[in-house]
C-alpha cells in the first residue's frame, strides 16, 4: 500500500495514535493480548479451528475472516502466529481485511516493534506491504488481502466470512465504520454460524448488530474495559 500515509502519529509511550480520530489503534497496555482476548478468543478461534480440525476430511477446508481496519496488521499477525500453531494439514485460512487510510510500512514497522514474539512474522508482513492489496499465499495455508478504500464501499467486496474483526477505532469518534447499513452487510456476509467480535460495548453499536440479524452477547473486556461484545449469526 503506497499512498500518503495518514496523520498518525507515536506518542510519548511509543504507541501509534490517529490524530484523524483521537484515538489509538490498539490498547495502551498491550495491543498483541488485547487483539488475543478480544478478537481471537471473542470469536472462538482455536477452539472452532481445532473442531475443524477434527472433522474427518480437512483436506482444502478454509476458514474465512473478515476485518474491518487493517491499520498496522498486528491483529493478521497475531491471528497468523496462533494459528501456525494449530492449524493441521489440509486447513487453509484466508484473512481480508480493508483499510481507507493505508500506514507507510515504516509506520507500521516502528508500531509493531513492540512484539518481538511476532519478529520474524511481521518482517514477512513488511516485505510485501507495497503489494497487499493483491491476494497473497503468506504460507502454504494462509492468505491475505487488504482491500483499500472506504469501508462502505468496500465491505461489499467481501465474500462469506466465518469471523469478524471489527475493529474500526472507537465508535464515538468514528461512527461511520458501526452504522446500522455496514453491519447489515457485514451480516449478510457472514456464514450460518458466523461470528463477531469487538472491543466496543456502546449501546446503539450492540443495537445495530441486533438489528443487522445478530445474536449478540457481552463478555468481559480486555484491560480496563469492563465489556466488549461478541455475536453470532444463527
Ligand atoms: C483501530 S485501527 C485498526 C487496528 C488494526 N486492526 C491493527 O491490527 O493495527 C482502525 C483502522 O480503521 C481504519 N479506518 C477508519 N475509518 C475507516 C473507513 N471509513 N474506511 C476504511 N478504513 C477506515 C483506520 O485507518 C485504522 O487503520
């Protein structure tokens, strides 16, 4: 992803901060165990992983996610580094996202420093970053693409999703990317028992998935934050 880089900027603690939205891009006391709590274990991703695991064929079995916010990739790495773990042969993941204000990959490079666990998988990320808006096998059974544009326009690009990521700043700051026509359409592009997670519990954003079609349920949030949410589409 080439264009200007957005007005983000590192804060006193070395954390990337959106001056466009007030607002950090992930958790102030650890970004990669937020996205692990919220996002991960918020759609039941190891557990659903290993039962897919278990069915007797896997071969060419895929596991679709959907993320709304690409920003500096930990989320995709995170998931990536879990997954390599569990993931058995003959599974196959393919993670999209979409992204309308693309970080400079010295950005994103300085931001995810941070986690040195993730090292040598961010590196990987880096070195390709310029091309991720092009479907790209990262290993034999994970892929990758970050649509680029606005999420509104984007979202309908997405194919059936098994787990989504939304993870679009907060909601008071940045309403358009929880309004009640994006969920829908994040809804219709979910599978039968597809799945949500956010860190945001605020009221009319539990309403919109509602409304959208969603089961949707409060669980305990990450850090400070008492509850985020998480949902399915029965
Ligand atoms: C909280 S950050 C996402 C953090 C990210 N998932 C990560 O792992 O670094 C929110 C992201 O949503 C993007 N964004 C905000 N509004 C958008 C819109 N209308 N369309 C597309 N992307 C948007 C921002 O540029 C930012 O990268």
């Amino acid at each position: 992803m080439s264009d200007a880089p957005p007005p983000a900027q590192f804060d006193e603690a070395g954390l990337l901060y959106s001056r466009q939205f007030d607002d950090h891009y992930f958790s102030r006391i650890d970004g990669r165990a937020e996205c692990a709590h919220v996002f991960i274990d918020g759609n039941d991703l190891p557990l659903r992983w290993r039962q897919q695991s278990e069915q007797t064929d896997t071969h060419g079995q895929n596991f679709a996610i959907g993320e709304l916010g690409f920003g500096t990739g930990l989320n995709f790495l995170e998931t990536w580094r879990q997954w390599r773990d569990i993931r058995q042969p003959g599974q196959h993941l393919s993670f999209l996202s979409v992204e309308g204000f693309p970080l400079a990959a010295e950005t994103a490079g300085q931001a995810l420093k941070n986690w040195p666990e993730l090292g040598a998988l961010s590196a990987r990320l880096l070195e390709r970053w310029d091309q991720l808006t092009s479907p790209m096998q990262l290993d034999d059974q994970t892929r990758l693409q970050v649509l680029q544009g606005d999420v509104t326009d984007m979202v309908v690009q997405f194919p059936l999703v098994d787990a989504w990521y939304l993870d679009g700043f907060s909601p008071a700051n940045n309403p358009e990317m929880w309004g009640g026509d994006l969920l829908r359409s994040v809804f219709e592009r979910s599978v039968v028992g597809g799945t949500f997670a956010s860190y945001t519990a605020a009221g009319w954003v539990r309403r919109n998935l509602e409304s959208a079609g969603f089961m949707v349920e409060k669980r305990t949030g990450f850090g400070s934050k008492r509850h985020m949410i998480a949902g399915r589409r029965l």
